[in-house]
C-alpha cells in the first residue's frame, strides 16, 4: 500500500481512470497583509483607483492557490472538484468523500452535498447527510457517474495518542477542550478539539454538529478558514486536529485593547471578507460569525474563521429556518417566527456587521444595556427594527465609509442589505477615493447623506473591557521561526449570563431598566456605566459562553442554559 492512500475510486463504465484518494494538507498559508489587493503592483479596481480585493478572491478561485485542495475529494462541475462532472443536473459541489479514525480504523465518508442526490448502493443519502462507506459500495452520482469504492489491502490503525503527543490545555469551550498537541512524526504543533462522550439525550445533538463542522472544514480550503488535519472517533471522545491559532480570540484581542484601530479593523475584515466570500460561493452559510469565532494565528493579525458547527450548506435559492447562533450577533429575520424565518447568505453580513462595530468601538451596537423609559426597546426588538447609533465620544476618530458600511450592512431589508461582494467593493475596504462623477450605485450620495443624527448623540457605554477580564497566563514556546502560543483565561470568576433573547426588561419608576429576578429579595435596579458592573450582567455583549438560541438542529441544548 503506498504511503497516505486510504481508498480508491474505480469506475463501473472504466472509460475514466482510478482515482487515488490519499492524505493531504489543507491549510493554504496566510496571503501576506501587505500585499493584499495587488497583482504586481499593477492591479486595480473596476470602480477606480484602490485595491480591487473582490477580483483577489476571484484569482484564488482561479488557481486555489497553486492547486492546494481541500482535504477531501470534492465530485461535481465546479473548476475546483477533484473529479468533474460537466452535465446541468450535476450540483457545482455534489458530494464530498473523506475520511476518519473511528475505533482505531480509518474508515471514508461521503457527504451528499447536493439538490437532486448522492447514492450509495441505490439507496439516496440525502442533503448534508453522511453515510460510512464500506469496501465495495457503490457510489452514484446520479445517472452520469458510478464508482466502486475500495479500501487499500491493508488499511491504517492507529488511534490519536499513537500519532499525537498530548501537551498543555489552552482553553475549554461548552462541549470540548482545546489541547496543545505534537504530530510524533513530524514534529509539528497542532490543536486538538477533544470532545468527551457522554451518554444522555444531548448526545446526538452534539454528534450532529461535529459531523456538520468535520464536513463543511473537510472540504473547504483557504487561508481564512481555519484547516482542519484529521479526526479520530473514539470510544471515549472525538479528537479533530485543528491548525494552531497562536494569538487566539479576536475577542481576546479586543479587551484587552479595549478596541482596534481603523486600519487594524481594516486588515481583519479584508480576510474576513475574503474568506466569507469564499464559503457563500460555495452555498455555505456560516451562521455563528462573533469575536470567539475568529482566530488570530501571529501578530501581524492574520485571522483565521472557525467554528462551523453550526454552518449550513444551501442551495442558490434555498433557506434554512433552524434557529441558532448567538443573541447578539443573529439578524433579524432570524428572529421571526419560524415561518417567515430565513437562514440566507445575508445572515452572515449582518453578523460581520456587527463584530466591525465591535471592532471599531469597543462595545456592541444591539444591548439590553439601552434599555431605558426614554428608549423602551429589548434587545430583540433593537435588532428587529435596527435601531442602534454611533454615540460621541467613542465614534468621533472613525471616518464616515465606516459608518455607512455598517448602515448598509445592519440593514434590515435582506433584499437590500449589502452582499459579500458589495463588501468588498465598498470604498472603506479598498480605500477607494470617491468621485461623483464615476458613481454608479449610490454610493457617493449614501456616504454624502449619512444621517448624523446618529454621530451627534453622546452616550455613555460600557466597553467589553470593563466587564470582561481576560488574561494571559503562558506563553509557550513552540518553534524558533513562529510566534508562540498565548494561554488565555477568560472571565474565570463569573457565571453564563442568561439567555434573554424574547425577555423584555420593564423600566422602574424612575426610568432606569431593572435586571431579570434572580436571589430572592425581587428585581435588582440595573446600575448605571460608570458603577461596578458584574461580568455577567449583559447578555447582549459576547465573549462570556452566551447561550445559544435553540433548533431541532442545534448543537446545543436547552439543559446548558
């Protein structure tokens, strides 16, 4: 058996030839900040003078970076499959087959990808479902592909500790602990989500989404995705081996600056763009974009998407209705009863929408903090009818592109919410100047009727600095050539804060909100910014284990609020 194979696809019509299926790396390497948006230089955009970071992420489409693939074998018509499929019934992305270390075993998945089926011994598998496969199943694609999937003579048994040294802890999440790890053969650093079984009603839940994230990161590539190197089903846990992210949260980052600079934001959301455009290209929707779900791997704020439990492939026209994600980040169409509730490609923009003012400020745009007799909205209810301003001081340095991304980002008309590829193309991304005569789509008047209204408000609020408190308790030192990686410790004195998503706050007599009941005694008076605020005390600002809102198809269950 040669080295790293573990399958083959044979075809039953033999007119094609057998394709090997091997191990291979899927971690594209960052594309360096100071180059981004240039093409020798030479490269601008279509709309004027600036970087044209739209068209960057087109050439990657292009050459996937001189041919680096995902680590599973895609089957469909787009350019990027391993095998193509040129026929109109066929999805762009039909299914994809990779594999795992279940038991000791290595064994291959096939994840059916598309619209009109992927069958397995003439049984349907079924969209974003999985299926095992064994050593003569048949593969078809519907009636334009069949293939006979075997496994090498002699197949590979190792479990996780045989191949990995277990090191220090870094962090622990809702389900998994995140360990420092070393690959025995190579020596390289890696981390590993250890995800301990636990018989009990949440079990499968907590399958269902492993499965979903193992799949969506099994096969993407790009150098915004955080890359996934391998997986081990065992009886006592799930390992996935995970790309290591030395500099950890964004949201880590942003406490402890209390906030990023313009063009520090910049430098992140030009990635993040990028690598959202990526996924919605592909039908994938994200669904769970915050702060904890942004890695930085090194200083130079190269940042890296993570967490897709809770992603979804879609079809071009298609929806989902689950309801998932985090309060303060969900769009407000997600907030709908289930049945006008939308899951669609703008449900990332606005989730990104509000980390960039996150980002650029310090605190959230949406917060039961604003509850007042004077402004009697829930957090709910700001979100559903995007009501939320840019208050003096903390906005009074940031230029006005900013504002009007965010505006065209937070707004709550899908139809008319700005898309991935407007992102990138908006003057505060490219630093492209405005001419007026050179405006085809409203941008320059947009920009030139900001409603000001919205900068003039002074306000006070409370940064995520001040009620959050994240240190840095090791530094550990991994290879002479690359940062080391920062042990953080996250708010390790509070409780998880309610999930108060549909809970309207009433005002006291005086106007001031009141918080929920909790220690006997009745309603406490909610303190004003410049008091001592608890850790736990806004539900609505991240970064403290939020409670997630709950579907038939969340990884999370009502048991953990």
């Amino acid at each position: 058996m040669e080295e790293g194979v573990w399958g083959y696809l044979l075809p039953v019509d033999q007119k094609s030839s057998i394709t090997t299926l091997r191990k291979r790396n899927a971690c594209p390497l960052p594309r360096g900040l100071e180059n981004f948006g240039k093409d020798g230089g030479n490269r601008q955009s279509k709309k004027g003078k600036g970087k044209d970071f739209e068209a960057e992420e087109e050439a990657y489409e292009e050459t996937k970076l001189q041919g680096v693939a995902s680590g599973g074998y895609l089957i469909g018509r787009h350019p990027e499959c391993d095998l193509i499929i040129e026929d109109p019934i066929i999805s762009n992305r039909h299914c994809l087959i990779f594999t795992e270390n279940k038991g000791g075993d290595t064994i291959a998945i096939v994840e059916d990808l598309s619209s009109n089926g992927t069958f397995v011994n003439e049984g349907v598998i079924g969209r974003n479902k999985r299926r095992e496969l064994k050593d003569l199943d048949e593969i078809t694609v519907m009636d334009k592909a069949r293939f006979i999937f075997r496994y090498p003579k002699n197949r590979d048994t190792s479990g996780f500790l045989q191949q990995y040294t277990l090191l220090e802890k870094l962090g622990k999440g809702h389900f998994a602990e995140v360990f420092l790890c070393v690959e025995k053969a190579t020596g390289q650093r890696y981390a590993v989500k250890i995800f301990t079984k636990q018989p009990g009603v949440e079990e499968r839940s907590k399958t269902d989404g492993l499965q979903q994230e193992i799949a969506v990161l099994m096969g993407v590539s790009h150098p915004n995705m955080l890359c996934l190197k391998d997986t081990f089903d065992e009886h006592n846990a799930v390992y996935l081996v995970l790309e290591l992210a030395a500099e950890g949260e964004l949201f880590n980052c942003i406490v402890l600056k209390q906030k990023l600079t313009e063009e520090e934001t910049r430098k992140v959301f030009i990635q993040l763009f990028q690598g959202v455009k990526y996924l919605h290209d592909r039908g994938i929707v994200h669904r769970d974009i915050k702060p904890e779900n942004i890695l930085l791997t090194d200083k130079d704020l190269h940042v890296k998407l993570a967490d897709f439990g809770l992603a979804k492939i879609i079809g071009e026209e298609s929806f989902t209705t689950t309801l998932c994600g985090t309060p303060s980040y969900v769009a407000p169409e997600i907030l709908e009863d289930s049945r006008h509730r939308r899951y669609t490609r703008a449900v990332d923009v606005w989730s990104l929408g509000v980390v960039l003012y996150i980002c650029l400020c310090g605190f959230p745009p949406f917060s039961d903090e604003l509850y007042s007799k004077e402004n009697p909205y829930t957090l709910t209810q700001q979100i559903k009818t995007g009501r939320f301003d840019y208050p003096s001081p903390y906005w009074d340095s940031v230029g006005d592109p900013a504002l009007d991304l965010i505006d065209r980002m937070l707004t709550v008309d899908v139809d008319k919410r700005y898309t991935i590829d407007d992102c990138l193309e908006h003057p505060w991304t490219t630093q492209r100047a405005l001419n007026p005569n050179d405006s085809t789509d409203g941008l320059v008047g947009g920009i030139a009727n900001l409603d000001f209204s919205k900068r003039k408000m002074a306000r006070e609020r409370t940064l995520l600095s001040s009620i959050n408190d994240v240190k840095i308790t090791r530094v550990i030192e991994i290879e002479p050539d690359k940062d080391p990686v920062k042990v953080y410790i996250k708010n390790p004195n509070s409780k998880a804060p309610q999930n108060r998503i549909n809970q309207r706050l009433p005002p006291t007599t005086n106007g001031n909100t009141i918080m929920a009941k909790g220690k006997k005694g009745g309603p406490k008076k909610e303190e004003t910014p410049s008091q001592n605020r608890g850790p736990t005390e806004f539900m609505g600002l991240g970064g403290k284990g939020d409670q997630e809102l709950f579907g038939e198809e969340s990884i999370y269950s009502k048991a953990d609020v």
